[in-house]
C-alpha cells in the first residue's frame, strides 16, 4: 500500500504577472508571462512525486498539444501516466494566473477535460486503488459525482487506503456524504469560509478554529485548514481541540500559485513513507515545504525536490 494515487485535474497555466489588476472596461500592462503545468490535481501529484512518492495519476486530457505537453511532463516527473484517458472534441484544462506584486493569486479555471471524468474512467484503476494505495487525493476540479463514485468505493475495497479530500474550488451546497467519505477534509481560509456558510469570518486563529468545529459538526472526520503565512490548524473528531501548525513568516512571498497543493502533495508523501510521525508533525514538514514553493515563480516549476530540501524534514 505504498502508492499516492491523484484523481484529479490536470491543465495548463497561464500566468500573467502585473502590478495592478484592471477595472471593468480597462487595460492595463503586465509585467511578465509564463507558461506552466498546473491544474490541483496534477500539481499535489507533482509535489508528491518530487518527494520520492510513487505516484499514479488519473484524470483526462483532449487530443492536443496542450495534453500532450502535459503527458510527457507526468512522464518526465516519474509519475505513472496510464491511467490519464485522452478525450476527443475537447480541449485539455486551461487556468489563466494573474499574480500581483504581493505573490497573490488570482484564478480562473476553465475545466475542459478535467470535467469529462467519467466513473468508467476511474474503474480502469481499481487493481491499484484496491491493492497498492497508502494515499488518495482528490480535488473539486473534477466531476464531483465521479469523486463521491469512488470514494464510496474505495472505503469499500480498500479500508486502509487513507482518502484525502481537498476542497477547491469551492462549493457551496456541497453534499455531507464527501465530507463524511473523506477522512482528511482540506481547504484554505477563504473555501473554509464557504462551506461554513460564510457565518465567520476568517481571519484569525480563532475564527479559523471556530470553522474547524462547524465542519467537524458537517460529519467530517479530520479538518485541515490551511491559513497562508499562518500555518494551518486542524482537528479530528475524535481530537477536537484544534491545533495550530505556525510557520516562520516569509517576508516578500513572490508567488503563491499552488503552495495549497505543495502541501496536499507533502501531507500524502509523509502519511505514505513516514506513518509514525503524528499528524501535528506531518503537517509543519508540509507547511515547510509549502513555504519553499512561495518564493519562487509558478506552480510546479516551483516544486522542490528532495534533495534541495533539509534533511531533517525526511527524518
Ligand atoms: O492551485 C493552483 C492551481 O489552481 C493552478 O495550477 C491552476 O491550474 C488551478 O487549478
């Protein structure tokens, strides 16, 4: 049960980097553009893989160079690309970055492929879900019909696979049963917010920690909420009591895009290879992994490796 599995989303990112963001009706310049392999999916999976997971991915991309580009980076990256379905008369995911000056991200997501993820798709995987998977992450850049399919199946089939659900984008009349099914939920403080039905808040420890118990009362079994320069907190239900993950603060964070998903990627590498760590533990590696990523441009260009990372966090 040694494998990180990623159901997910696989795109395109296109970033545009800019002083300002422009008002309705206006133009503005931007200061630099770039292209980089994104999509939540494919990104946790990356971060994972880069840390010495073995990683398999499973999702969709159309019949063009986009998905091309994207096949052979899985391939490069070591991550086992034959569970990935090629989709006709669609185009492979697309997001469109603008990142400000702050390292802000501001995101829009066209799913294309990724949204063509079909329970036919995923059963093609089952031999690994069933017998060789540690980790499952998912994200909600996919059918979200598709992702409760197969977590009912997976506590079905494999009752040691643990089942991480990130939730974002989010959404906000989720169905209960994907919390329930999940047994680690995570958001940001702005998705917390939402499925909190936007009664707190967030900004600050105690809001934060106030979210924790609302969505552990929702049904869900272990929360993480991820709070940027803050660290994160979490809670289970059956450790109620919150608990924050603090983190040193980066001064001039020079982009944020997909430091969320270092993260996620992080947590299923130290749940897979170091399971005798406690979870408080677990996530300060993750978050100091996640806090590599914030001071370099893009998504997965901005990975680290292992072997640029400390020691210590591998011991
Ligand atoms: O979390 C960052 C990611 O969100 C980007 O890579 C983009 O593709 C969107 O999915």
């Amino acid at each position: 049960m040694s494998k990180v599995v990623v159901v997910g989303s696989c795109s395109t990112d296109l970033f545009f980097y800019t002083s300002k963001l422009p008002n309705p009706g206006q133009t503005i310049h931007g200061k630099q553009f770039s292209i980089d392999f994104g999509g939540k999916g494919a990104n946790q999976c990356v971060a994972a893989q880069n840390l010495g997971a073995d990683t398999v991915f499973i999702g969709c991309v159309g019949e063009d160079l986009f998905g091309e580009d994207i096949l052979n980076n899985f391939k490069k990256c070591g991550v086992d690309t034959r569970y990935i379905v090629k989709k006709p008369n669609v185009d492979t995911g697309v997001a469109q970055i603008n990142v400000t000056d702050d390292g802000e991200n501001y995101i829009i997501i066209v799913a294309g492929a990724n949204g063509t993820l079909q329970k036919g798709d995923v059963d093609k995987a089952e031999s690994v879900l069933l017998n060789e998977t540690g980790v499952v992450l998912f994200q909600f850049e996919t059918p979200l019909e598709t992702t409760e399919y197969l977590l009912n199946k997976i506590s079905t089939i494999n009752s040691k696979c643990c089942k991480i659900v990130n939730g974002a984008p989010a959404y906000s009349n989720l169905q209960k049963e994907i919390l329930q099914l999940a047994d680690i939920f995570c958001v940001n403080e702005s998705e917390a917010e939402i499925y909190t039905n936007e009664i707190i808040k967030i900004d600050s420890i105690e809001s934060a920690n106030q979210a924790l118990s609302l969505l552990l009362k929702q049904g869900c079994n272990t929360v993480i909420i991820t709070l940027g320069p803050l660290g994160a907190v979490f809670a289970s239900k059956d450790a109620r009591e919150p608990q924050w993950v603090r983190l040193p603060k980066i001064e001039n964070p020079i982009d944020t895009t997909g430091a969320g998903d270092a993260f996620i990627g992080a947590l299923a590498y130290f749940i897979v290879h170091k399971p005798n760590l406690n979870l408080y533990e677990k996530i300060k590696r993750s978050c100091a992994i996640a806090t590599v990523t914030v001071q370099h441009k893009g998504t997965q260009k901005s990975f680290p490796l292992r072997n640029d990372l400390p020691n210590k966090l591998f011991d």
